[in-house]
C-alpha cells in the first residue's frame, strides 16, 4: 500500500489511549473499534465514555427535539453480506420504535433500494408504514437511480423538490437541505451537486441568519475520505463555502456503510452506518463493497443516528447506535462499530 494512503487511514484509525481526539476540534474515529464509545464535545474539549445499554433515556432530555438518520437500506440485496436485507431494516425500524423518544421525523440519506425496483420501494414503504415517525425526508443513493435516472423514485419520493430531488425545510428553528450529488455517477466516480443544484442551494441559504443551525444531508459524503473509491463529491468545497457564516453546521451522509466524522471548525461532519451491509475502512481492501461478517456480528456493524437539537445551546448531539449493540466496555470484536454522541456548540 503507498504510504501516502496508509497515512491518511492511519490518521482516521482511533488510538483509545488518548480518546483520538485534538483539542482544535477534529475527531479522529474509524467504525472498528470495540464495543462503542459515547464522545461530547463542551466548549471545545472532547470528552468520551463507553457507550452503555441503557443509553436513551437521558439522550434526549432537555433537547427541544430529536430526529433519526437512516441510510443504505440496500431493499433487493441478498448477497451472502446479508441475505436478508428487509429484516434488518425492520429491525432498525423495531430499534427507533422502542426510543423512550418519539423522533419528530426521519431522514434517510439514499440507496433505499438495491436495483431501483418497483417491487424494492413497495418492500421499503412497508416496513417504513411501521415507524413511530410518520414524516420522512429522503435524498437518493445511485442505487435509486441505476434503471431509469431516478425517474420512480422522484415520483415516490421526490414530490415538492427541485432537480433530481433537491429540497429544503425548517424544523423548530434549524434549516435542513437535502442535496443529491448522485446524479450522473460514474462508476467509482467522486460524487457531483452540479451547477444548478450550488446556485440552488446559495440563493436557500441567502438572507438566513448567521445564528441559524444548519443542517446538510446526501448521500456520498461531503468531505473527501477516500477519491480512490470515490468516497467524496468533487465540488463540496464551493457548497460549504456557502455556510461558512453559519454558527452551527451538521453535514449528515451515507454511502460508506462506516462511522468516520470530522469536526472541522463550525462544521461537523458524519457518516452513517447502513442498515443492509458494512463495507471495508478506506483502503483496507482491493475495493469498497459489501463486506460478509460472521452471522452473529452482522448487527453490530449496522445501525441508525439519533439526532438530539437543543435550541437554547444551540448543540447538536449525534449518537450512532449499532442494532445489536451489547454490553459497555470499550474494548471488545474489532469488527464491531464505533457508536459516538458528539455535542457541537455554537
């Protein structure tokens, strides 16, 4: 391997001796490593603690409200990686129905389906019937655009957007825009918002506050983690050039199948574990793709975000939580994800 890109994983790999973290803000986290930890941001200063069973019910105290993330549910896949796709998205579903709080809404951040099926999206809108959130918010995954460039699932799930599926809203007091940089994907490609979509989101984000959160979400991530798989979108930068002024922004993506963050100044950066498969950390494989785990640990290296806001700190608390998730320890499976809460305040 080139040691310029063993250097870039390294620097993503976290060293538990000294909880990975700088105190300028940058959080060093890979999906593999042990059982869990909880990380807070306060004033600058990362603090982390081992992620217990009982989180939950003090997540969400005080926030004035909460949403989830889900992504990559993969619905038609039924390779050896997970043969059966549609009951771990139902348990993801089970996972977020049994919250001590009921999400105001969820956001899933693309590759709802496999092969972008009409008898996928039926199979997804049931088991998202069952959801204590009624609202749901999606952006789309190549996946979702593989047969017909998007066309049924902007007829699904596109309704009220712009372009190929772009969109914006205000929940209490934060601004979330949803953006597509799927369209056109080439093979292995980096992935692209286009001309129109940048003055789209430029002329969205006019006139708003400086003092008003925001939040960001699609599907391949908006900060580069690994061009050689296409792990980030050719021109993110012009995007955020564009919330700079903002006190407090959230950028929210799949597409990785991993947990990797990056708090870099004001903006906190995030992927989501999916729901169907994981995938291999940067590198560490001849190419991205599903990745099989034994049975047993499937679960652990899947799950869902949950998504705490309080308006009157103006933080954000991020937990990823795995659907298997078990016991306390930091220490445990190396093949079992990282599950973090990140509190980043204005």
């Amino acid at each position: 391997m080139p040691e310029q890109k063993q250097d870039f994983i390294d620097q993503k790999l976290q060293d538990l001796n000294n909880d990975g973290v700088d105190r300028r803000g940058f959080l060093k986290c890979m999906a593999w490593a042990g059982t869990g930890l909880v990380w807070t941001m306060s004033g600058g200063i990362p603090v982390s603690r081992a992620f217990a069973k009982g989180y939950g019910k003090d997540a969400a105290k005080g926030a004035d409200f909460s949403f989830v993330q889900i992504s990559d549910s993969h619905i038609g896949f039924s390779k050896p990686a997970n043969p059966d796709v549609t009951a771990t998205l139902q348990t993801a579903i089970n996972k977020i129905n049994a919250m001590p709080h009921t999400p105001d809404f969820i956001i899933h951040t693309g590759d709802l389906s496999q092969l972008s099926k009409p008898s996928e999206f039926d199979t997804l809108d049931q088991v998202l019937k069952g959801a204590s959130a009624k609202q749901i918010f999606f952006v789309p995954g190549e996946h979702d655009m593989l047969t017909d460039n998007g066309e049924q699932y902007l007829q699904r799930y596109g309704k009220g957007t712009k372009g190929t599926g772009w969109s914006s809203f205000d929940h209490k007091g934060v601004h979330f825009v949803g953006l597509v940089n799927v369209a056109n994907l080439k093979a292995g490609g980096m992935g692209s918002l286009g001309h129109e979509q940048l003055e789209w989101l430029e002329d969205d984000l006019k006139g708003r506050s400086a003092s008003t959160p925001i939040v960001l979400f699609a599907h391949i991530p908006l900060w580069t983690i690994y061009p050689d798989w296409g792990w980030g979108t050719d021109d993110s930068e012009q995007a955020l050039s564009y919330v700079k002024r903002f006190g407090s922004v959230t950028v929210l993506n799949g597409h990785i199948h991993q947990i990797m963050q990056k708090v870099e100044g004001k903006v906190s950066f995030h992927t989501a574990m999916s729901t169907a498969f994981p995938q291999p950390a940067p590198g560490s494989a001849p190419s991205a793709g599903p990745m099989k785990v034994p049975a047993d640990q499937l679960q652990r290296v899947l799950g869902i975000t949950d998504v705490n806001y309080l308006v009157s700190g103006r933080s954000l608390a991020v937990v990823d939580s795995p659907l298997g998730a078990s016991g306390s320890s930091a220490s445990g499976n190396a093949s079992a994800p990282v599950a973090l809460v990140d509190t980043i305040r204005g």
